[in-house]
C-alpha cells in the first residue's frame, strides 16, 4: 500500500486490484486500508477506435466493448458499495469515504508506447486509438441518496479527490484535457445510481472546449482581458441571476442559459484547474455546493436530474485564459416535462430556451432550505 497525504486532512492511499487497476482511498478520519480484491482476475478490454468527423473537425470515440457494461444493477448487485461476504464489488473494503479507480468499460484508455493524435487531413485523416483515462469516483459507501445529502466534511474529502485526480492526470504525456462530470438520473443516461461521478481525461481538446478557448482568445486579443472573468463582474454587477455567494465563490444563472435550470458555480479568485484551488477556497465551496444543489432539487420538492460538470484549462494551452468552474444543467423543465434536444438543438446545435435566466434563478432564490 502506497500513502500521501493531501490537503485538509486527507490522506490517500492506494491499493492494486485483482486485474491489476489500482484503486485509491480518499480518508480524512485516520483510517488503514489494506483490504485485498478477492475476485478471479478478468482481462480488460482493449483501446477503441478514435476516428475524426472532417464536417467538423471533431473526434469522434468507437467503444464498442462498452455496449456490455452494467445497466442499472439492483442495491444487493451494486458494484459501487462496499464489499460483503455476498458480494464481492469494485471496492474490497467494508467501507470508504472517497474512492477512485479506473472505470471497468473505459472508452478511453492508456495507449501503449509512444502516442501521437493523427494529423489532421479531412476525409483521409488516419483513425487513431482511443488514448487517455475514465476514472470512476464514489462519494459515499452509501447506497443511498446523492451530492446534496453529503455532509460538508465529505465534499470536501470529495473536492481533494477531484484536485488531486486532476493534478495526477495532468502529468501524463497523452492527456490534453481533463473533464470531471456527475450524472444524476436516468433521464440523462446514468447506468449506477450508486453517488458517483467520473473523470474523463482526453488526449485532445473537446470540440466545447476549443470553442469556449477560441472566444477567450478573441476577446483577450480585442480588450486584452480575460472573458469570463467579465462574464462573472457583469452578473455581480446585475444581480438578478445570481443565487448565493459567500467570500470564495459565486453562484449564478448564465445569462445565455440552454436549459430551464442551469448553474455556474464560480470562484471569486480565478484560477485555471482544480489544482489551483487555495485552501480557503476549497474549504468554502462545500456549504455553497450542497446550498446550489438543494436548492435545485427544492424548485419542485422532486429530485431532479442533472449532469455536473467542472470545466477547466487544458493541460497545456489556454491556462491564462479558461477559468475553472462549475456548470450544472437540469432537464427538467416543469414537474413531468424534460427538456429533449429536439431538431434545433440536436441538429443545429442551437439551442431555444423554454424560461428566462432571470425568472429560474429567482425560482432558485425562493426555495426554502
């Protein structure tokens, strides 16, 4: 068992499993993990395919092995729980905080030996393999429940879990961008409904990504400054759209908002990735975290579905540019109505939005916690 110690008083300690993965511990409370993967090694499957869509110049992903994985196994059947004598799961431990290990059905995976993106020529561009990392990240040995029913002390060994996952990652040749997301529900495609979230890291720049890089460039190019840190000085400056703040960090509705209930989650001294995070920032994102989340589920008294993703800097391009933060998005739109990506959005990538910013963050206000 290797140890190290991280920030606010966790400890990581990681531990090989059975098919040679390793799985890391995320403990705050002084705990000693040596608890052995008691099941028959299983081979993994190999790297797929990365092909390049030239319409748009976008990487596309063919992970093929990913269509077996596990769809929504019943608690008894839970790979994400602790370890039993019934059962034997991802975690050989009878209990954790935090975990982290590869994801079993990866669609992106670590190459073997040198690694290189093909050049991009149009149609004929080459395929390439699917090169980076899928981490798969559990909040609580609890079955039960999701992020907003997470005490304070365990986001925050979460948040070290994120920092120190992304710190890692970014030492890797191959990786150019790292993307740590939640899915909660089954209207967005979750597969476990165990508390987890994932981290994506790839070995090129999300389409998303080098757009979002390409207009900060602009912007700093024209005005010399950086865009969203604008972005986050207009919605101070108006008020209307955002919904808490505490001295580290801002919550808001975007102005531009794609779905009926989105939130940014800030913070006030910028910074390009997780890493950055200062201590007193990362100990005052928990409370406004599990406020944001509540606050959401609390708009119509139902859990609602959501996917959470941070967005960071690249590895290597855009870090003076490209603020860390937090953008939650909901489909739901109304008790019983989602939002689907019909013709405009699926489509056309342009999105119509069915309430205005101001009108869901003053929902989001008026929630009683």
């Amino acid at each position: 068992m290797k140890s190290q110690n991280l920030g606010s008083g966790v400890v990581r300690s990681d531990l090989e499993m059975s098919d040679g993965r390793t799985i890391r511990y995320y403990d705050s409370k002084g705990q000693v993990r040596s608890a052995k993967d008691l099941r028959e090694k299983e081979e993994q499957p190999g790297i797929g395919e990365l092909r390049l869509d030239p319409l748009v110049n976008e990487w596309v992903v063919m992970a093929s092995h990913r269509q077996s994985r596990v769809f929504l196994p019943p608690k008894e059947l839970c790979p994400l729980c602790p370890t039993t004598s019934e059962l034997l799961t991802e975690i050989p431990d009878s209990n954790y905080e935090v975990v982290v290990f590869d994801n079993r059905s990866p669609a992106l995976r670590a190459p073997i030996g040198d690694w290189a993106l093909p050049d991009l020529v149009g149609p004929d561009t080459d395929a390439g393999t699917a090169a980076g990392k899928c981490e798969v990240i559990c909040f609580t040995d609890s079955h039960g429940g999701s992020f907003k029913d997470l005490s304070e002390r365990q986001v925050l060994t979460l948040l070290e879990a994120w920092k120190d996952r992304t710190r890692e990652l970014s030492k890797l040749p191959y990786i150019e961008h790292i993307a740590p997301f939640e899915n909660r529900g089954e209207e967005v495609g979750v597969t476990l409904s165990h508390p987890h979230s994932q981290i994506y890291a790839y070995s090129y720049i999300p389409a998303r990504v080098e757009k979002m890089l390409s207009a900060a460039q602009d912007y700093n190019l024209s005005t010399g400054k950086v865009l969203f840190d604008d972005v986050v000085a207009r919605e101070i400056r108006d008020g209307e759209r955002v919904i808490a703040k505490n001295e580290h960090w801002i919550a808001f509705v975007p102005y531009a908002a794609r779905y009926s209930f989105e939130i940014h989650l800030a913070p006030l001294t910028p910074v390009a990735d997780l890493s950055e995070l200062s201590d007193e920032a990362s100990a005052a994102f928990p409370s406004i975290a599990l406020e944001i989340t509540r606050r959401l589920d609390g708009v119509f008294g139902i859990e609602m579905a959501y996917i959470a993703t941070w967005h960071q800097a690249p590895v290597r391009e855009g870090r003076d540019l490209l603020r860390l933060h937090w953008q939650i998005t909901s489909v739901r739109r109304a008790p019983g109505k989602l939002k689907y990506l019909a013709g405009s959005e699926s489509s056309m990538g342009a999105f119509i939005m069915d309430l205005r910013p101001e009108q869901s963050a003053e929902q989001l206000r008026q929630v009683k916690l």
